[in-house]
C-alpha cells in the first residue's frame, strides 16, 4: 500500500512555499563541541526570501566559556543579518540573490558561530516563519 498522503505535489499547496533553515550555533570552543543556538536563517525560494533573526543568551555563553569574545559573537551574528538584508550590509555579497547569500552562509565552517544543517517546511509567510523559529528554538 503507497501512502502518500502527507506527499504536495506541484499546484497543491496551496499558497504555502517550501522554505529551508538552518539554526546558527554558538561554538565558544571549538574543541570542546558545545554550543547554544543563537539565530536562524530562513530562505524560500517562492518568495525570493532570505532572512535571520538572532538572539544571544550572554549567560548561557559564559557558563560553557567564560572567557567567549561576546563582542566578537555578537558582530558575527549581526553580520550574518546584514548579508540576509542584502544593499550595503551584505558587504561583497550585496549582488548575490537571496539563495546564492543563503548557500555561502550555510556552507561549513569552523569558527566560533557556526551553521546548522538545512531542514524544510511549508509556509506562507517566510518572515514570520524565521520569527517562530527563533522563538521555538532559541529563545
């Protein structure tokens, strides 16, 4: 038996669009793993979207370090905002659309705010989708 219910195929979803995201992760050190979420990154390609909200829990910072550059952390975050916004703070991707500035922040890296990986959804408002991701999973 094929059950293929929860399946939406072209012209079915109404006016709900596919979106990825990808939590941003807080690693003050590197070699020890632990990390905190501190925003999400939202893109949908059928409303030509790319957004990030952020919040940094300070106190959750210090307790796994410290000593974490929480200035250093937060001029991460707020960068990775300004390539979302795109104009003038996206900096050398300012000409780049919304999914080509959503790849380059999602690809791989090993600093200190690090990218999650990329799951999917449905929805109709991207932005308030990033919103209710922040909410439910960083906040």
């Amino acid at each position: 038996m094929n059950d293929d219910r929860h399946i939406i195929r072209p012209g079915q979803g109404g006016d709900r669009d596919v979106f990825e995201y990808a939590l941003l992760r807080v690693v003050p050190r590197v070699e020890r793993g632990e990390c905190i979420n501190a925003g999400v990154l939202v893109y949908c390609r059928g409303r030509e979207y790319v957004g990030a909200r952020t919040h940094l829990d300070e106190a959750k910072l210090l307790a796994l370090d410290p000593e974490a550059d929480v200035a250093g952390v937060r001029a991460a975050l707020r960068a990775v905002e300004g390539v979302c916004a795109g104009g003038a703070a996206a900096g050398q991707a300012v000409h780049d659309d919304a999914g080509r500035r959503f790849r380059w922040l999602i690809a791989p890296r090993s600093t200190v705010v690090q990218p999650g990986p990329v799951h999917t959804g449905l929805t109709t408002d991207p932005a308030a989708e990033t919103e209710r991701l922040l909410q439910l999973l960083v906040r």
